[in-house]
C-alpha cells in the first residue's frame, strides 16, 4: 500500500497521469457499519479529467474468489456512498469515472490471471473482469506494472504502469500517514513513542519524557491519520481509536496512566532506539504469555470434554436401576 501511495504522491507517474494520491482508506467510517461491507485502501484522483481510482492492495492471497469478491462488495459501497463522499472532499464525483484496481504480489500473479481466464470463459461469470484493474508489486525490482491483460482509460497511465514505475522513479522521499486500521501496537510504535516520546526526548524543561499527554498523542493522529471526511467526524474517530490504542497499551503493560490526561511508558532505557527495542520485548513476551494461556485452556477443555466422554462411555457399561434394585425393594408393601 505504501509504495501505491508514494507513486502518486508528486512524482513523475502523477505528474504525467494526472492522478494524485488523496487519502488511504475511503469510506472506512463504514467499513463495519454492515456485515459484508469492506473498503478499499487508497483514493486516487485526477481533478482535470475528474476521475478517481479505488486501490485494494493484497500483500499475499490464498482464496482467489474470496478476494475477487471482496473487491466487489467494497466497489458496491463506493457506489452506494458517491454522494456521501462527494460532499465529503467538495468535489462532484461521477461514478462512470471510477475505475477499481487490485494490487498484488508479483507470487500471486498467476493465480489471479487464472481465475480472470476462466471466469471470462463462463456464461454468467460471478464477477466482471473488465470491471477490475490488476496491479502486479515485483519486490526485487519494487516495480508495479499493469497486468498486460488490463487497460486504464488514461493513456499516460497505462503507459507508464505497463513499462513499470518504482522507487528509482521518485523523486522524494513521502512516508505514508498511519491509517485508521493500523494495528494498534503499531501505532504505539509510530505515534507514541516515535513522535511524542522522541519529541519529549529534545523537548527543554521536561524531566520525565516518558510521561507523555494524551492530548499530544491525539494531536499526533489527526495530523497523520489520513481520513476523507469532515474534521469533526475525523476527530470523533481519531478518539475512539485513542481509546483503542491506550486499552491496548496497558493490556500488555506497555505503559500505566498517570492520571487521567497522561501515560508512562513502562520500560528501560532513555535513548531513542533502547526504548523501542524494550516495549518491543515486553509486547512480545505478553503476547506469547496471552497466547500461551489461551492455548493452555483450550487444551484442558479439551482433556475435560474427552474425560467427559471416556466417563459417560464407562457409566453406559452399567445396567439402568430397576425393580430390582435396592431401592425398588424397599418401596414394596
């Protein structure tokens, strides 16, 4: 997603396409709003043609349909949420502009040509080839290229994704902002300890840097989480993924509030690159300590179910009380 991201961002490929990396996660405020509905992971525009390109980027792929169709059900929701999005960035959208593409691990590249061919052989295929773009991310090279068997509307664009673009191509050095769906110990990562943490650490006048505001880690998110929509439900989504982040963080004892406007971090070390390689180690050991206790109680249900099991077996041997029985006798006149 990254390297999408950085080809669209001022570069030679955005210059000449026409088309401008906008924000990651379009429309994620629905994301789960719905059982079935899923996102794409960038919006690209171009102002001068008022197009826009939906990027669903896949790191690696094990059920081909399953992402066809994923791509499917989150082209559903652009439709769906055109004028909602439109009001949202201002710009008067028109969805027989969109184009929707797949970005995949060179690894993958077969599997999905694949699945195009015989899909297209089908009488009621269930998913429309045409209507999806493939992508094709060569690690070695960190090229993307457009797969031969796709075309864009823009000639500039097929035209340069068909010959490749990649790192050598840029110009500049652009760093992704975090996305709202970032895993949060990432985000503690990134946003507490690379921002506020090592602004603490050159900050004058504070004794203790690990002592870090909620209010500056907040701040850190809404100035680098990229959301298209409007500020305030920005913030109000920014918040609640604070809340998410700090839960997370005093889970695994990564930090302790210090009352209730500021945390502390929980570790050794003062220099940049100490601190992180601690919460690194302590977040790894409490993660395999969770992991640990939670596979342990699976497997003692599982020897309690089986001793259930072996118990019942061992009391069906034994005859059902009848007449007979001690008891039977005793009730007789």
């Amino acid at each position: 997603m990254k390297q999408c991201a950085k080809s669209f961002a001022q570069t030679n490929l955005s210059q000449r396409s026409g088309y401008e990396f906008y924000f990651a996660e379009p429309l994620i405020e629905f994301g789960s709003a719905k059982k079935g509905n899923h996102t794409f992971d960038l919006f690209l525009y171009n102002e001068g043609e008022n197009r826009a390109i939906f990027v669903e980027c896949k790191s690696s792929i094990t059920d081909v349909r399953k992402t066809l169709k994923e791509v499917g059900l989150s082209r559903d929701l652009v439709l769906e949420k055109t004028d909602y999005l439109s009001d949202t960035i201002d710009i008067e959208l028109d969805p027989n502009r969109f184009e929707y593409v797949l970005c995949i691990n060179e690894k993958d590249k077969m599997k999905i040509i694949e699945s195009m061919k015989a899909q297209g052989q089908k009488p009621h295929p269930k998913y429309d080839i045409n209507l999806i773009k493939v992508w094709v991310y060569a690690p070695r090279s960190q090229l993307i290229q457009l797969l031969l068997e796709c075309s864009h509307e823009n000639s500039a664009l097929n035209e340069m994704l068909q010959a490749g673009f990649g790192d050598q191509d840029l110009h500049q050095q652009y760093e992704l902002p975090y996305c709202y769906s970032t895993n949060p110990y990432r985000l503690i990562q990134l946003a507490i300890i690379g921002e506020c943490y090592r602004k603490n650490l050159f900050e004058d006048g504070i004794e203790d840097p690990k002592i870090i505001q909620k209010s500056a880690v907040l701040s850190t998110l809404m100035n680098n989480v990229s959301l298209g929509v409007s500020e305030d439900q920005k913030k109000r989504m920014v918040m609640e993924k604070l809340r998410i982040v700090l839960e997370y963080g005093q889970k695994y004892q990564l930090f302790d509030e210090v009352g209730a406007d500021a945390i502390r971090l929980n570790c050794r070390g003062s220099k940049l690159r100490a601190v992180l390689e601690n919460i690194d180690a302590k977040f790894i050991d409490r993660w395999v300590d969770e992991k640990a206790s939670a596979e342990g109680e699976k497997l003692a249900l599982e020897d309690y179910r089986k001793n259930a099991m072996r118990n019942q077996s061992t009391l069906s041997q034994f005859p059902k009380k009848d007449d007979t029985s001690v008891e039977g006798e005793r009730s007789d006149p």
